[in-house]
C-alpha cells in the first residue's frame, strides 16, 4: 500500500521506493559509468542519442538506441564476432536501471576470461539458479501456465520461461519469443509496464545478477517524480532520511554486492528451470 504521506511530499523529493521493480527506470548512470571505465572497452555516439560500445574482444556489443522500438539495453555475444550472436539480452526503456546494471557489471567484470571465473569451478561460482532466486523470495509457480512463469507475492512481477521447441534464431531476431523473460506492472503478464528478455543461451550468472536485483526487497532511491504515476497506489514511498547515511550509497552498495545476496543455499527450484539454464553452447 502507498505512505499516506506521499501526496505531501515535494514532488522532486528524494524518496525510497518498494518493491523496487515498480519504482520506474530511474538514473542509468551506474550503467553508462560501468561501461565507460571498463578497461579498453570502446565507445561511439551515433544520431546525437544512440550510445554503443564494443568489448575488446569485439565478441560483445551493448547498445543503449533512445528512439528504438525498446529503447533501453541490448547485449549480444558472438563467438565469431562478424557472426550470428550466440544470445542477445533486451531490457526496455522503462526496466529499473539496478536490474540492468546489475548484468552489465557482471559482464564486464567476467568477459576478460571469457566467464571462467563464473563458471562450475570459478571463484565467482555460485550455481544459483534464477529460479532458487524467485523461490528463496517466495515467488509462487503459476500451474499450468504456459509459458510458464512464477508470480511475486504481490502479483506485479512475473519470471517466465518459455517452453517447448524454438529455432534458436526466431528469439535471437524477436525478443518476445525469447525463452526467458522478466516483468513487472499492475498486470505483469498481459500490460507489462517494463519486459527483459534473455535468449536461451544467455549466460546463467548473467540472468541469475539481474534476477538478484529483480527480487530484492530492498527499497531503491528514485526523485518522487519519477515513480510511474500508474505505480503510486502499489508501492509503498518513504521519504529519505538526512540524519542518516545516505541512502542513495547504502542502496547502490546493496545492488553492487550481488554476488554475497546469493550465496546463502537456496530452496530447491523445479528441476526443468534448472536444466533450461544451461549457458550458452559456447561458453560451457
């Protein structure tokens, strides 16, 4: 339920915001600031707009296209990097910014070895799965649902898996048909306000940083503004605190540190979601 004192707030007030998957797009900068620092990574500004950069192994564009049809993220991997992608992620305009960054992070920080770090052995590996994610947050399975998908505990998120034989190269050239997909609104399923997708070879670590972010509880900070007017009666608004540290780097270092938010042991997940995320063929 909304804070009674929210419509009495200074609307540029800063506020924190739960559940965060509701709480609007907010600042991107973490994303671009990953990825400008990223270490021989390269960058090119196109249409005055259109924000692209290249990994140094040339296998990883991430595209940020403001006037594309999702605008947003998109992050495709090619092994061959003048070939067909392996797997291509989307993240749409509106899609929360800690989701996003949560990959991006991940990504840049496990590329150079091309993810062995993230992988059974790594240093960095954990084996949780997104579904042990949703399960742990007790997200609920939707029976019989086809995709199949699980549902947050209050109904305006959604995690699903599609099922069933795909050409591998219809999701890689239309994001609805990809094989996983996030999303969150009043009616996450059928009017999403905000969609990810993931194609079925994205990298499982990849998808379980940003199901990290997409489950957590804890409240992001947005400019009262900026919370979608069509989320204001779903989430519950707490103005911020300035006798406090400041919470806008207490949250950031909550999202940053995804890889301690997994580590505990997580509840079993239905087996067929743990099978589907297999990573991609290449990467294995």
């Amino acid at each position: 339920m909304p804070s009674p004192d929210s419509l009495a707030l200074d609307p540029i007030s800063d506020v924190l915001v739960n559940p965060g998957y509701l709480a609007g797009p907010g600042d991107s900068r973490s994303i671009f600031n990953t990825l400008d620092i990223a270490p021989s990574w390269t960058k090119a500004i196109a249409f005055g707009t259109d924000t692209y950069y290249t990994s140094p192994c040339q296998r990883v564009r991430v595209a940020n296209a403001v006037e594309s049809f999702y605008g947003g993220w998109t992050i495709s991997y090619a092994e061959d990097p003048l070939g067909v992608p392996d797997w291509i992620t989307t993240f749409d305009r509106n899609t929360p910014h800690e989701i996003v960054a949560a990959f991006t992070k991940t990504l840049v920080d496990g590329l150079h070895n091309n993810f062995a770090d993230y992988l059974s052995g790594g240093r960095h590996y954990t084996g949780i799965s997104p579904a042990s994610l949703t399960a742990r947050h007790r997200w609920e399975p939707v029976q019989g649902s086809r995709p199949f998908r699980t549902v947050s505990p209050d109904g305006h998120a959604a995690y699903q898996m599609r099922v069933g034989w795909l050409h591998e190269y219809d999701e890689l050239l239309t994001p609805e048909k990809s094989t996983w997909r996030m999303s969150a609104g009043s009616d996450p399923v059928y009017t999403p306000s905000w969609q990810a997708f993931f194609s079925q070879y994205t990298p499982q670590h990849l998808i379980a940083a940003s199901t990290a972010a997409f489950t957590d509880p804890t409240p992001v900070p947005r400019a009262l503004d900026h919370v979608p007017d069509r989320h204001r009666s779903l989430v519950s608004v707490t103005p911020v605190d300035t006798t406090r540290p400041d919470p806008r780097a207490a949250a950031a270092l909550a999202r940053s540190t995804q890889a301690q938010a997994i580590h505990a042991p997580p509840p079993l997940a239905p087996p067929t979601l743990l099978a589907m995320h297999a990573g991609s063929r290449r990467q294995r």
